[in-house]
C-alpha cells in the first residue's frame, strides 16, 4: 500500500521527476534503465520499471534533463 504524501508536502517537491514515484523510502522510476545508469537487478519482477533510492535519484541519476528531488540534511 502506498504510503500517501502529507497535504504540507507537495508531491512535485517530494520527487519531481515526472519518471519517479514515490514509494516508501524508494522510488519506483519507470525511466529507461540505460538512460539512468542503474542496475540491471534493480528491475522489478515485471521489468516495467526499477527501484532506486531518492540519494540515488538526486546525485547519480544520467538522466540529466529531468529535475531532481532535493535532499535535505537536517
């Protein structure tokens, strides 16, 4: 079940790229993996999309013409 975004966070601040979805502490990108420069085992079972880590998705993602969720240190 997905957990939902709080109403004083803004989803598009929570991860702005329009390939992310949000999950947990993951991402679900339904991006090509080969753009990403993910894993090949982070695919999920149906190979329609892969599982990455927000820290991933903001510092190492190739894919360099969408925008990038900004990770706070407190």
């Amino acid at each position: 079940m997905e957990n939902p975004v709080p109403a004083s966070t803004p989803k598009n601040d929570n991860c702005p790229c329009p390939f992310g979805k949000p999950y947990n502490r993951i991402i679900i990108c339904s991006a090509p993996i080969e753009e990403t420069g993910a894993d090949e085992e982070w695919y999920t079972q149906d190979r329609s999309a892969h599982l990455v880590t927000r820290q991933f998705c903001a510092f190492h993602c190739r894919k360099a013409d969408v925008p990038k969720p900004v990770i706070r240190k407190f």
